[in-house]
C-alpha cells in the first residue's frame, strides 16, 4: 500500500501550502495600512479568501472543471509560494492574492470531484496540512518557515512543485464527479436552498481554526497573569494543544462517537478543529463516499495510515517542543551579578519592518548587540490572523536567553507589551488603562532581583495623541502605580506626548520619577524615568528601517542605599572620558546630533550622553 502513503504525504504537503497562503495574506494586506495609518485600497485582496463564490455559477463551476483550467491554477498556488522572494511588498501582496484565490478554488473543485477515495484523501490532507503546519512552526518556534527563511521558502517550494505536478499528471479524469457531469454537478450544488448557510458556517470554521489553532502558543497568552503564576506556559503547555487536536480528529473517526448532543458540544467548544471532520467522518461520509470503484478495504487501510502519520507528526510535535523548553531553561540564568542594568525600549511594530518583511532575525541582533539587561518591546501582540499568528515574546526570549513577560492578555485587545529580562521576575502585575475614547492602553508593573536586589520597573503603551481625555486619564494612573512602586523603580513609556506637557508632569511630579535627560526636549513617544537610582548614560539608537520608532537606552547603577546617595549630574559626550564598563556598545558609533537616515543602527539625536 505504499501508493496510498504517497497519496497522503502528497496531500498534506499540498494542504500545508494552502493553509499557509492564507496565514500569509492576511498580514501582507494588513501590512500598508499599518504603514500609512489609513485605509489603502490594497485591503480589497481580501476578496480573494471569497473566491470560491463564483463557483455557484454554471460557466465559473465548468471552466474549473476544464484540465487546463485545473493545471493553470495548480501552478498558480505552488508559485504563490514564491512571493515570498518578490522585490517588493506590494507585488508579494498581489502574488499571494492569485494564490490564495487558486488554491481555494482548487480545494473546492477537487473536493466535489473524483472518486471517493480520491475526495476522501484530498479532504484529510488538508486536515492533515494543518497538522503539519503547527508542527513545523513547533521546531520553528512560533514562526511558518515558508515564510520566515530564505532557504526554507525555497525547499518547501520544490518539495511543493513536486507534489503539484504530480497531482497534474494522477487527476486526469479521476477528476470527473462520478454519476454526474461537471454541469449537472454545479447545478445540484448550487441549487440547494441552504447552501450560503452551509458555506459560511464552513468558512467561519476554518477560519477560527486559523485564528485560534493557527499555533500551539495561541491560545496560552489567551489566559496569562502576572509572576509568580504567569498561567500556562506556552512551552510546554502548547504540546497540551497539540494532543487536544489530534484527540479531536481521532474522536471524528470513531463510529460510536455521536454526531450531535451534548458530548460533541462540550468536545467541540475545547477543540474547534473537530468540527473540521464533522462534516467528513467515516460514520457519515465512508457510506457516501464509498462506490463500486473504491472498495471498502481502500479506505480502512487509508484510514489507518491517515492515523499513523496524524501520531507520528505528533510525536515530532511533542520532540520539538521538549528539545526547546530544555534548551530555553539552559540559557537562562546566564546574567552576571552587577551593581549596574541597563535598560530599553523599542516599539517593535509587530516583527515587520517597513519594507514589510519580517524582522525578527535582524532584531534579535539588534538587541543583543545593545546589551540591555532589561527590554520593553511595546506593539508585541502578533496573535492575530492579519498580523501573522506569532507568539514574538516566546521566540525573543528563546532566542536571546531571557525571562519573559507579555501582557495583559491578548483577549483584551491592546497592541501588547513584551518584557524581556536578562535576570528573574519575582513578580509582575498587568494593567488596563483608562480608554474611555480610544484604543485600550496597557501597562506591566515589575520586580526584578538583579544581585540579590529588587528593582521595580513600570513600563506603558499611551493611547494616541488625538484622545485627550484617555491620555489624560492614563497618565494620572500610571503616576499612581509609579509614586506606590518602591524606592528604586525605572519606567519606560510610550506616552504621545511632549517633554514638559500636562501628561509628562503629572509623571515627573505626582509619579516622583526624574526624566533620564529632561533637556532632550527632542522627543515625542518614548521616555525613560527613574527613581532612587544613579544615572550612568543615556542612548538613542536609530531604527535603520527595521521599525518606524528608534531604540531608547538607559544605564543606571543601583546604589547600597536608596536613601543616602549622590546621583550624577556632570554630562560627558566623549567616551574617551568615561569608564569602559559603562560605555555603550560602540557598533552603534560615537555622539552624533541631529536624526541618522543612513540604513544602518547609529546612535543619533544628540546621544550618546554619560553622567559622572
């Protein structure tokens, strides 16, 4: 039977690529008026997660039925694929279009055609793609490689065209509905009264299975809190997900298992995913599918493999998410003992830069080179189908070594705020601001022991500039969690407003919090503050494209005693002058005034400054 396994490889190899185009366009539509903050016109590729409609019309339904028309759309999806090597985003947006459009049109076709056995294997491995497409981002943590990684793109690619010509030369007239013509077909499909209803109830399936399923860490951040008991860990506790999943389509496929009543609806509100195979399980649809041309032996043996490969790519789930989780606990810790930490913020803007490609590689090295004991990274929350279904926060803090916090929680609907920490949390608490006006404004206030010392930290999204009344608001309690924090506290805060306006004062004065260099009067957005610490330096670093926002830098020494201490008050612009284990990074270059346009990381607006 090694012709049915290569079917079902072929398969969901082929149901990994559809899943993955549309977890690919959503962010690429998405993606311009992110960047322009309006509408762009471009949202209109949207229509193309609807093209199949047009196939309730007889001619539409016929010309897809047509071999060349069936082929053309074939290589239309794998090539899609390769939008991800497109020069630039826009001609990435409409390549992934025409993709997503052939693909669903393919499904559609191909799944009302050909033998029983034929849809049967078709149907699972689409299942079965999805599957594989949570594994895989499993042992890429969080991330899709198809559209993460050069050389990945380009394997999954050849390995695709492969399945799709091979597809091209099998279908031949297996493609065919069996009884009925490609017009009589059409016709007793469309002319079903529910139809609409049936297709938007499916559509909305898969699209929830998406949104909600679309990666083991999802549903995770869904109930996170503040240390000590942050909720469950998206590692391990993703592989919990993973075998919720495959237990849903093993239950689809028991023949006791009912179709209805309050057993399937307790099961189906755990895992949505089932509701995939509801309409397909062999109780209902092995009697449908069966004729004489496919025997009933066909399908148990496909049914067993179908099985087989679903635990064996689970088990490589479960690998991958073990092998992580040991090596994440390794690296943690590694933080030397220091009277000093240095801290920054970064509005991140969702691992896309503006170019629109992901930039996550490229930022991890940005903030590594920094050196930052202490990282708030704000426009953190990726776990949304049109911004790319990312946990960011679990890859920084793999990739880097760090403790990590993310909150509030992503159903509260914030752009969401990331903290990454070289030295353990002892305790954090997240916040929702007051947004009567505007979008909801998150905050995270945080203890961090750094050499047996406590440190709190406040860090804070503002809502934007024109909600006056929310910014107001936001910044009488967020002065309130500043002035109860204890006597050495950092914040660092994207607040919209200017140095010396209403909200920075209601901080530096009902807050008791000092400006990092209150004559940078050149600010708009980002502002480090502090109490009962010493001041070592102060950096602006320039984004380099990689973000619309620069990076913001601050190194402090944490005195003995909070009470009885001298803070620093002399400004020193050469580092020459300045002792080497307080100096910045010198990668970023020396002081510079004024903005840096160049397309690389430069410190620039007049920094760096050191205080002795």
């Amino acid at each position: 039977m090694a012709g049915l396994w290569r079917e079902l490889l072929l398969e969901s190899l082929l149901g990994y690529v559809s899943w993955s185009l549309c977890h690919g366009l959503g962010p690429m539509i998405y993606y311009f008026p992110l960047q322009t903050l309006e509408l762009t016109g471009l949202e209109g590729f949207g229509i193309a997660f609807l093209s199949p409609i047009f196939l309730i019309l007889t001619p539409f339904w016929k010309l897809a039925n047509k071999r060349w028309m069936l082929i053309l759309l074939r290589l239309i999806t794998v090539g899609s694929v390769a939008s991800f090597q497109a020069s630039n985003a826009r001609v990435r947006l409409v390549v992934l279009a025409l993709g997503v459009s052939s693909s669903l049109i393919v499904q559609a076709v191909t799944w009302w055609t050909g033998s029983g056995l034929q849809r049967f294997l078709r149907i699972w491995g689409f299942i079965l793609g999805q599957i594989l497409l949570l594994v895989l981002r499993i042992w890429y943590t969080s991330l899709n490689p198809i559209w993460s990684y050069q050389m990945s793109n380009r394997v999954i690619l050849t390995l695709s065209t492969v399945a799709t010509l091979d597809r091209i030369c099998t279908d031949g007239d297996g493609n065919k509905p069996e009884g009925k013509r490609a017009g009589e077909a059409a016709k007793g499909t469309a002319s079903r009264p529910a139809w609409w209803l049936a297709g938007a109830a499916f559509g909305s399936l898969v699209f929830l299975t998406h949104w909600i399923f679309g990666e083991v860490s999802l549903v995770s951040r869904w109930a996170v809190s503040g240390h000590p008991h942050p909720g469950p860990d998206p590692n391990p506790f993703g592989g919990a997900v993973l075998l919720g999943l495959a237990s849903g389509l093993m239950l689809s496929t028991c023949p006791w298992f009912p179709g209805s009543g309050l057993i399937w609806w307790v099961t189906g509100a755990v895992m949505l995913i089932i509701g995939l195979n509801m309409l397909f399980s062999p109780k209902k649809s092995l009697d449908f599918l069966q004729t004489k041309n496919s025997p009933k032996v066909l399908f148990r043996k496909s049914e067993k493999y179908m099985k087989l490969f679903l635990w064996l790519l689970v088990g490589v789930g479960l690998l991958g998410l073990g092998l992580r989780h040991k090596a994440y606990e390794n690296k943690l810790g590694k933080g030397a003992p220091a009277t000093e930490v240095s801290a920054a913020i970064w509005p991140f803007r969702f691992g896309y830069d503006n170019e629109g490609w992901s930039s996550l590689e490229r930022s991890a090295q940005l903030l590594n080179q920094t050196g930052a004991d202490f990282i708030t990274i704000l426009e953190s929350d990726a776990s949304k189908p049109y911004i790319g279904n990312n946990d960011l926060t679990m890859w920084l803090g793999e990739k880097l070594g760090f403790y990590t916090d993310f909150g509030p929680s992503t159903r509260d609907h914030t752009w969401g705020i990331m903290v990454l920490s070289r030295y353990p949390i002892v305790k954090s608490e997240h916040h929702l601001l007051p947004s009567p006006e505007g979008e909801i404004a998150p905050a995270i206030t945080l203890t961090v022991s750094i050499a047996d010392k406590l440190l709190d930290f406040v860090v804070t999204h503002f809502g934007n500039h024109e909600d006056d009344l929310d910014r107001k608001l936001q910044a009488i309690a967020v002065s309130k969690l500043l002035k109860s924090s204890s006597n050495q506290v950092i914040f660092l805060g994207y607040i919209t407003s200017a140095p010396g306006s209403r909200d920075y004062v209601q901080l530096t004065e009902h807050g008791n919090v000092k400006d990092i260099d209150s004559t940078d009067q050149d600010r708009w957005c980002e502002y480090i503050m502090y109490r009962g610490l010493i001041r070592l330096g102060y950096a602006r670093i320039s984004h380099a494209g990689l973000s619309d926002s620069e990076i913001q830098m601050a190194k402090f020494r944490i005195p003995d005693d909070p009470i009885n201490y001298r803070d620093n008050q002399k400004v020193v612009t050469d580092q020459r002058k300045v002792p080497k284990e307080i100096r910045f990074n010198p990668r970023f270059g020396s002081y510079k005034e004024g903005h840096h346009y160049e397309n690389n990381h430069h410190f620039h607006m007049s920094t760096p400054k050191y205080f002795l």
